[in-house]
C-alpha cells in the first residue's frame, strides 16, 4: 500500500457494531503513534473510519 491509500471507495458491509468499531479506532490511533509506514497507515485508516460514525447520543 501506498501513503495515499483510501478505503472510501471499496465495498461496505455492516458486519461490526457501534461500540467495535470505536474501539477499533483507538486501538489504531494507538498503533499510529509509531513512527513507521504502518503507523502512518493505522493512523489515516483510524481518521477514515472515525469520520464516517454519526455522533454520540
């Protein structure tokens, strides 16, 4: 993958809940936090992911 990697595009399936997936988004800000490709990647990935949730009630 590239730093340029978008997910916004490939297919969607609702296969996770609510309270998974904001987990998954702090365990990949978590991993962002390295200064590597790959931490870059979980970083931008973490972002995608968190702008598509509707706000908390």
């Amino acid at each position: 993958m590239d730093d340029d990697t978008s997910y916004a595009d490939d297919p969607r399936v609702p296969l996770i809940t609510f309270t998974e997936t904001r987990e998954a988004i702090a365990l990949l800000r978590h991993l962002s936090e390295q200064d590597t490709e790959e931490g870059h990647r979980a970083g931008q990935l973490a972002s995608d992911l968190a702008r598509r949730l509707p706000e908390p009630a």
